[in-house]
C-alpha cells in the first residue's frame, strides 16, 4: 500500500468507527465486524482481543488506529510479533500443536476448503514439526519467524496481509484500457475487423443502391426500400452463418486462416441485432409514409393499412402490411428471448422454443418482399439439406446411454455406447435429444471424451436450466418400488458394479512403483500404497492385502452405488461440430484455460495429446531407457501444453482428478527440455498467502505436498494455488519459455474471457474461445 492509499484506508476506518460508536467512543465485537464488514470469524474475534489493549471488551478510537497504525508503519518485527500473537490463543508466549491446529481450522474455513480431519491432523504436524526447531513441543517467536524466513513470498506480503484484510470494498470504477485503440488489437483481430468492414459496406452499399432506385418516391420510401433490401441480405446471411456442417469443413480448409470461423456465433449475434435495427426503420419509415398520404381524399385508416389488405399493398394478395407487423411481433420476441439473460439465466428452453419461429419468419418474408425468395433460395436449400442430413443421421441406429454417474455440484457425467461411423475431433460438440427427458428438443455439449477411445463417448452435462436438471433428477430418483429388482439381480449388479471398480482402481491410479496383481478375480497389493478413487476419499491400502475384503472398498461400493448407475436409455446425436480448439494440433506452445465445466473440451483434448504423446515414446530394450522421439508436423507440431484449470470450489476439482492423475502418471518421467504437458490448478475462494487468514494454511499445505509428493486438496502431484491466477506474471512465463508460437484456448465465462483476452493481446498471444 503507498502513502496516499494508507492515509485513505485510516480515514475511511475513522468514519466507519464513528458511524457506529455511541456517546462512549467505544464498540463492541458485534459492533466491529459489523463496522469494517468482518465475517464471523476465529480470527475477527482474535484481532479484537489484540485491539482491545486494556481488557475492557470495547476498542476505543485511539485503540483501533494504534494497532491499525502499527500494522501499516511498523517494521517487520512488529508485524511479525503481530501475527505470532494471533496464532499464541491462549498468550503463553508459545504456540502448542493444539492452538496451531485451532488456527489452521480457521484457516480453512476461511478458504471454503474441507478435509478430513486426519488431514488436518497431518497438516498442523507438518508446519508444526518444521517450525519446532528444538523440539521442545511448542513454537516460540524466534522460531516462527525463522520458519517464515522459508517462504520469502510470506515476509514479502506480511506488510500488507493484515491492512487488506481490513480493506475497505472498493468503490472506485474500473478503469477500461482503450484495447481498441491499441495497434496490438488490430494485429489480433485482423480477420474479425476486415470481415466487419466487409459487412457493413455491402450494407452499406444495398442500401445506396435500392434508396436511389425510389427517390422519385420521397425520402420516406427512399429510407424504408434501402432497409428493405438490407433486410433480403441479412435475413439470408444469418442462415449461412449458422450452417454448422460447411462450417465445420471449412474448419479443415485454408479458409480458416482468412475468415473469422470461430466468431460465427458473435457474427450471428450481430446479424440479429442489424435485422431488429433495419426492420424498425423500415416500418417506421412506411409509417410515416403513410401519415403523410392521408391527407389526400379516400385515403385508408391506419389501422385498415397496418391489419387488412385492402389497401392491396405486396406482390401476394396484398399481404404486405400484415405480413409486416406480424414479423415485427416476431423478430422482437426472438431478439428479447435469445438476450444473455434468458439464455444463460436457467431458461434455455424459453429461448430454445422461440428460436424456432424462424421457419415462420421465412415464411412471413417471402410472403412480404418479391424479392427476397431470390436471396434466400440457395442459402435456404443448403439449410434444408443440413436438416436432412443431421435428421438422417442421428436416428440410424440410436445411441444408448450405458453408464451414468452423478458428480459434485450436479455434474451429470453420461457414458454412450460409440457406434463405429462416428467420427469427430478433440473438442467437438454435439446437440443431443434424450426423448425420456424431452422428446423434441436438442442441446449442445461438448464431447468430454478422446477419439482415440473406441468404445464409449463421454458428456459432462452441469445442471444448469431445466433440461439439464430434468436430466440430473432423472438418473438421481430411485427406482419405483414395482420396478425394484429381485434379489438375483440386485446381487448381480452389486458384483458387476465391484468388478468395475475394481478395474478403475487398477487402470486409474498411480501405484509409485509398487505391483498389483489379479489372482482368480482377487486384486491383491504386494506393497503398501496411497492412492485415490475417481472421486472419492484418500484410502490407504495396507501390504498384502485384499481389496475384495476391505472395509474402505466396500464403503466406496456403497458410495458409488449411491451415484453410479448402469442403464440402457436411448438418445440421438446431431453433429459433431468443429469448434476453435481443432486448431490445437497445430499450435506450437497451446495454452488451455478452463473455468469450471469449461475444461469439458480440454478433458477431451488432454487425453488426444497425451495419446500422440505416449505413441512418440521410445523405450530401449536393453536398458529400458526411455525418450522421446519429434513427431512430424503433420502428425503434431505440439512442443509445450500449458493447462490452467480455475475452479471456485474444492469439490469442483473432483469431476476430472482420476483423468488429471493419469496424465500426471503419463509423463512420471522428467523430460530433458522439461514437462511436455504442465497443470496449474487455482483454487478462487481460497485465500493466498498475502492474507493474514490464510499464511499458516498456505505453509502448512506447501509442506505437506513436498513430504506426501500430492497435494493435499486434489490428490494431484500438481499443488493447487489460492486464489485467481495473476496473467500477467503466468503469460510472462509462458513468453520467457520460448517454446514456439502461443495459441489460448479458453473455454468459461464471457467476463474471464476478456480479460484474458486484453493479456493476450499484450503478449502477441493468439486467443481463441469456445462458442456455441
């Protein structure tokens, strides 16, 4: 904090005591937290008692801004005896294991972080055994500071750990960089900015054209013709923008490199807005028209030339003016359900449903202009054909949803059987219809499998409107009691779901170098082991034993039984469709950024390179000695893989770890020039360590991964960092490993989107996002 911003926090903490102290000058701790918006907290009550100097269970002004001054200007000792009397609960002058576990406790609530409470265990006793120098069951002053003195970002932040967390909420607007205006961003954007300027002068020049084709008419009829010639144009290319299939294939062609194929969405967007603007113009101009004809004899009421077609106006039956108003009525209807709002706001099928009058809107259209029929015959063909062709091909010979299983945070993960035509590239997508949750409508999801995986195609569907929760409760209910099956069965099943379990515990999770072996359908471990189970617990496994007979694996059966179902249900696939990240294969330095559910393409992408990165390695049959042999550009000209996986919650983590381990176990091997594939995963409601609430966690986790060789929150060899990732320090990074041209791919929220977009553009890092 400089100077000036010290002097602004200490006034706005002035104003805050005094607008809630009474006549004494003095509050309470309800009155403290409420004061300087302080949660209930371990530490909001520790950091009053240190306040409250004189013990008498109310701060005063000059006790508040005392200490407040203290932590700002004090030096580093201070600031350290601070926080070492925070972490001593009981002011002994020492801090014992229990009163160490108290704080990491804290620590972690404060992190929305949840772990055993062996964990915890095993945390405290981390920091505690490093700290505890002498070995004299507690930690003094002198060795709390030595052990910061190990964690240099610690003693960086410690200055302002405590003032931010007492940081007011800013009220400041943010500043916008003018990205626009940046020669970096017309770089980037070349083909986006070139595409738009074509568009608007074919506008542009459509509507010169047809106005001075009608100026005898008026200016009124020069404006409404001009507009509606631009309606013919992009009434049409709004279908040719959303032709999926050419779209695809032209993914595959050197048109890609000139046109902006990833931004067809943006572009269809953008269309949609230009028809709302053209077509209230264009009936507003028609309107006042016609104001200015009735002052002539026998002219018709407004209402008879807007609803009746007696005033003979169009090509067919004088249809024009109804025709008109009734597209009006259905073009703003469109354009308000199709807002982000509606779409994105858990009513999908609203716009969904809406969406589909543009058959309708055809119709009205050829019915209202002569000539629009002449614009869209060809574009309107090649529709009709799309149609055709995604209708015959999604229904020969159904799919069948063979495995479900309910994840974290209502993740609804389908296992479809893969019939043999089905072909499709890493990070495609489909539409797909699932007649025993909604017969008639189809929804987009990416493909969360690799096409390397012959048998089974995976979709990881999150609850997020009323489809995909109609999904999720569907496979959550349990079976109807007349439906409920015999014992037989039931046996049956339980020992099918075992066996599979089994063989996801063998196929899935690293053994560090020790042997497994399958003795007459008895899994047994030759040597002690920790490992963990797709998305449950840790477990240990003792040596020699069985895992048939232990009391964690049938725990876990019952867990899974619980969230794994096996079913037959029928569903249709529309697609795949090509999205930016086929682009991938192509990059030199690739970097994946998922936010949440958006590393469902990545998950897919991931597993493809990791399966062209296991074909290139070598192994000598002498000496066993392992290396990797340079693919050919054709086959992949991938040199480095950077994924960045931010997540808001811990449980978050869970949806992809037993996929996150194999690739770990893929590359176990250090390579000469470094990982070929690196993971960062950041954890956003975690709090780093320039948080005073949060400095003995971070510690205590760095040291328990260094020790166990995972991380603690995860199970991954990967630690997981606190907080959101600082792009300008993880793209300096990424630059400074000269690993080839940079391309992210990004997949998540529209607002991380841009900023990550805006550091692209600092960095000469080509950017690509997921849309559909």
């Amino acid at each position: 904090m400089s100077i000036d911003d010290d002097t602004k926090w200490l006034e706005w903490v002035t104003k805050q005591f005094e607008s809630i102290a009474e006549e004494g000058k003095e509050i309470s701790l309800g009155e403290f937290k409420s004061a300087l918006k302080v949660k209930e907290s371990f530490f909001a009550e520790r950091f009053f008692a240190l306040f409250d100097s004189d013990g008498s269970g109310s701060i005063s002004l000059d006790e508040l801004l005392k200490a407040l001054n203290l932590l700002i200007h004090g030096n580093e000792t201070d600031k350290l005896r601070f926080l070492f009397q925070v972490y001593d609960v009981d002011g002994s002058g020492s801090i014992d294991p229990d009163e160490l576990r108290t704080v990491i406790k804290s620590c972690l609530s404060e992190s929305a972080i949840s772990l055993p409470e062996e964990k915890l265990d095993d945390l405290t006793l981390a920091l505690f055994e490093s700290a505890d120098k002498d070995n004299s069951g507690s930690i003094t002053f002198e060795e709390l500071k030595e052990e910061l003195e190990n964690f240099p970002e610690v003693m960086e932040n410690l200055t302002i750990s405590a003032a931010n967390w007492l940081k007011p909420p800013s009220n400041e607007k943010k500043r916008h960089t003018p990205r626009y205006l940046t020669p970096a961003y017309w770089h980037n954007n070349r083909s986006k900015l070139l595409f738009m300027c074509c568009y608007a002068c074919v506008n542009i020049l459509l509507f010169t054209m047809h106005a001075l084709k009608h100026s005898s008419f008026g200016h009124w009829v020069m404006l409404a013709k001009g507009c509606g010639q631009c309606l013919n144009f992009n009434c049409t290319f709004i279908v040719v923008l959303m032709l999926r299939r050419c779209l695809t294939w032209l993914r595959t062609t050197w048109v890609v490199r000139i046109l902006p194929l990833d931004q067809n969405v943006v572009f269809h967007e953008l269309v949609g807005y230009a028809v709302f603007a053209f077509t209230v113009v264009h009936t507003a101009a028609h309107i006042v028209n016609f104001v200015n004809l009735t002052q002539n004899p026998g002219s018709y009421s407004l209402w008879e030339y807007l609803l009746t077609t007696r005033p003979g106006i169009g090509w067919i039956y004088g249809l024009a003016s109804i025709t008109g108003v009734v597209l009006q009525l259905l073009i703003c209807l469109t354009l308000v359900c199709s807002s982000t709002f509606v779409r994105k706001g858990g009513h999908f099928e609203v716009f969904y449903w809406t969406h589909l009058s543009y058959i309708w809107v055809w119709v009205l259209l050829v019915l209202h202009g002569p000539q629009f029929w002449k614009w869209f015959l060809v574009p309107g063909l090649m529709f009709l054909l799309e149609k055709v062709i995604g209708i015959a091909v999604s229904h020969i010979g159904g799919l069948y949803i063979v495995e479900t299983n309910l994840l974290p945070s209502k993740v609804t993960h389908l296992v479809i059987k893969r019939p043999q035509f089905f072909q499709y590239k890493p990070g495609d997508y489909v539409y797909v219809n699932i007649p025993a949750i909604a017969k008639y409508e189809w929804h987009p999801f990416t493909i969360s499998s690799a096409p390397e995986q012959p048998d089974f195609i995976w979709l990881h569907i999150r609850s997020l409107g009323q489809w995909t929760n109609r999904l999720y409760e569907y496979f959550r209910r349990p079976e109807p009691m007349n439906q409920v099956p015999k014992r037989l069965t039931r046996n049956l099943r339980a020992k099918r779901c075992q066996r599979w379990m089994q063989d996801k515990l063998l196929n899935s999770v690293a053994f560090d170098g020790l042997v497994a072996s399958n003795k007459d359908d008895r899994i047994e471990l030759t040597s002690y082991k920790l490992t963990r189970f797709a998305d449950f617990e840790l477990v240990e496994i003792p040596i020699n034993s069985d895992t048939n007979e232990m009391p964690q694996l049938r725990e876990m059966s019952a867990k899974m039984s619980e969230t794994h179902r096996f079913c037959n249900i029928k569903c249709y696939f529309d697609g795949p469709y090509g999205t930016p990240t086929r682009r991938i294969f192509t990059s030199e330095h690739a970097v994946l950024v998922g936010a949440g559910i958006g590393i469902t393409p990545f998950a897919s992408i991931l597993q493809s390179i990791m399966y062209r990165y296991r074909m290139r390695k070598q192994n000598c049959p002498n000496c066993q000695y392992s290396w990797c042999e340079t693919l050919k550009d054709n086959e992949m000209k991938l040199r480095k893989v950077d994924f960045i996986w931010i997540n808001r919650d811990q449980k978050f983590f869970e949806w992809f770890v037993s996929l996150l381990t194999k690739l770990e176990l893929d590359q176990a091997d250090e390579e000469p020039d470094g990982r070929f594939l690196e993971m960062h995963m950041y954890m956003t409601s975690a709090l780093s360590m320039n948080d005073m609430k949060a400095i003995g966690l971070q510690m205590a986790l760095d040291l328990l991964a260094k020790k166990e060789m995972r991380d603690s929150i995860t199970g991954l060899r990967t630690r997981t960092q606190p907080g959101r990732p600082d792009w300008n320090k993880v793209f300096q990074k990424i630059n400074n490993e000269n690993k080839g041209k940079v391309h992210v791919f990004f997949c998540g929220s529209p607002v991380l989107a841009k900023v990550i977009k805006a550091h692209c553009e600092q960095f000469n890092f080509k950017f690509f996002k997921e849309n559909f």
